[in-house]
C-alpha cells in the first residue's frame, strides 16, 4: 500500500508536469527511476483487477489507478519502461494460459486494450520517442549504451571487480566519459566480480524462493519481469526502483518466517 500511495501521488505530478522538448514529463528525477516504479504499480494494479476475490468495488479502484499510472509511464517518456510493461503483460498471459483460466485470459487481453486505448483517447502526450520504439529496435539504436557495454566486458571477469560503485571512474579511463553503465547485469559483473556476483545471486535467490509461498505470487513475479526486463538497459543496482523490489520480497519473507528463523519467546515458570 506504500509503494501504491507514493506512486499515486508521482503519478499525478508527472501528468501535471511541463513537457521537455522531447514531449516527456519535465521531472525532477530521471525518467528512468520514475517509470521503473510506475511500472511495477500498474503490474500489481492489473494482477489484482484479474483475481477471481476482487469484489467490484476495489476492480472500480484499480482500474483508475492503473489508468492514471499507465498514463504517468507513457508521459516519463521511458522506451525501456513502456518495453517492459508490454513484455509483463505478455507474461501474465502465459500465466493465465498454464492455470488455464481462459476467462481471465480474454479478460487481461481486453483490459489492457482498454487502458491503453483510453489513455490515448483522454489526451495524455505521447512523447515521440515512444512512438518511435518499433523503430529503434528495428535499428537497433541503444543511444551509445554497446559502447559502455563493450568497455565493460574488456574487464570481466574478474574475482573481486573494481569495486562498488566504480563504474564512472571505469569508463572516465576506458571511454573517456564518466558514465553509467545502463544495464545492471555487466554493473555488478563489472564492479563486484565472480565472488560478489555469488554472493548477490544467493541473497536474491534466497528471497525468491521465500516469496514463492506468498499470497502475493503472481503480483511480485510480474513485478521481478518488469525489474528484469528494464535492468538489462537502465542502471539500478545503486538506485533506488531495484532495492523498492527487493525490499517488497524481503517483507514478505520476514513477516511470514521465513527469511529467518523467528521463535516464540520461552515463559519459564508457573502460568498464572
């Protein structure tokens, strides 16, 4: 409900925002941020308006909100954002096609269809570099990003990296611009070596396989889609959207027992 409520309130600023000269959302913070926790709300959103237990009132709510939130990603202008909303939605479909549940299925095709129709239709700008994505990845246009990318894998593998945050330094040296590196992925192999790497993968793992008993599991597996798909061209792992996610997997784990151990204190002597 947290992540919901300070997405509601970004949401409605950035639709009231000024527009840049590319038609995005004049933000304070970069785009990139904005649309990534955009995106993981919409997903959540639309999981909870196809569960068979949502009762009409709260589908009303849901709908509007993820109206006004899809409406908020497509203005941040994020390709990478809007990229991987499409691709979550394709796997939600996967994920109605294996429960079979064909009713749910035609439902989240037509609910999708609708938002995005709506969107359109009630005026909000579509930054032109949205529109543009089929062709950017026909031309495969990464906006200098395999520059970074080829740099990166000259220094990997390594056993222990260059160190936690480094990266700006690596490529001051390598490609003579402080930059980012745009993909999470040769982030960490690139700073945090084969043994961080290890030690990452096993952290992560290990909430995973914890939040697999949560009631929450199709919510928080459209979600890690939606971090997946946008890590592999934004920066995250320093950044706040990645840690909103791995914070969210935490809390379910820690509140049902199951990250650690949690016992009940020992009452010694008589029970009055």
């Amino acid at each position: 409900m947290a992540l919901l409520a300070g997405t509601s309130i970004m949401s409605v600023r950035v639709l009231a925002a000024d527009r840049d000269i590319d038609g995005r959302a004049d933000t304070v913070s970069n785009a990139n941020d904005i649309a990534v926790l955009l995106a993981l709300a919409v997903v959540f959103l639309v999981s909870q308006l196809l569960r068979p237990s949502t009762d009409g009132r709260m589908r009303s709510v849901c709908l509007v909100a993820a109206l006004v939130h899809l409406g908020a990603l497509v203005a941040t202008g994020s390709r990478s954002g809007v990229l991987a909303l499409g691709i979550s939605v394709i796997a939600l479909v996967i994920v109605q096609m294996v429960r079979l549940r064909f009713g749910l299925l035609i439902l989240s095709a037509g609910l999708v269809s609708f938002l995005a129709s709506l969107t359109v239709t009630i005026g909000v700008d579509v930054p032109q570099r949205v529109l543009d994505i089929p062709g950017a990845i026909q031309g495969g246009s990464l906006n200098a990003r395999e520059h970074f990318w080829d740099a990166a894998l000259a220094g990997i593998p390594s056993a222990v990296g260059t160190g936690f945050g480094t990266t700006p330094a690596f490529m001051l040296q390598a490609v003579g611009i402080p930059a980012v590196m745009h993909s999470v992925y040769l982030g960490l192999a690139l700073e945090l070596g084969l043994l961080g790497i290890a030690v990452w993968s096993w952290m992560f793992g290990r909430l995973l396989i914890a939040a697999r008993r949560s009631p929450w599991t199709q919510e928080l597996f459209l979600m890690g889609v939606v971090v997946a798909v946008m890590a592999t061209t934004l920066t995250l792992e320093a950044r706040r959207p990645l840690w909103v996610y791995i914070a969210l997997l935490a809390s379910v784990a820690i509140r049902k027992g199951w990250l650690m151990r949690i016992e009940s204190p020992v009452v010694r002597g008589p029970v009055p």
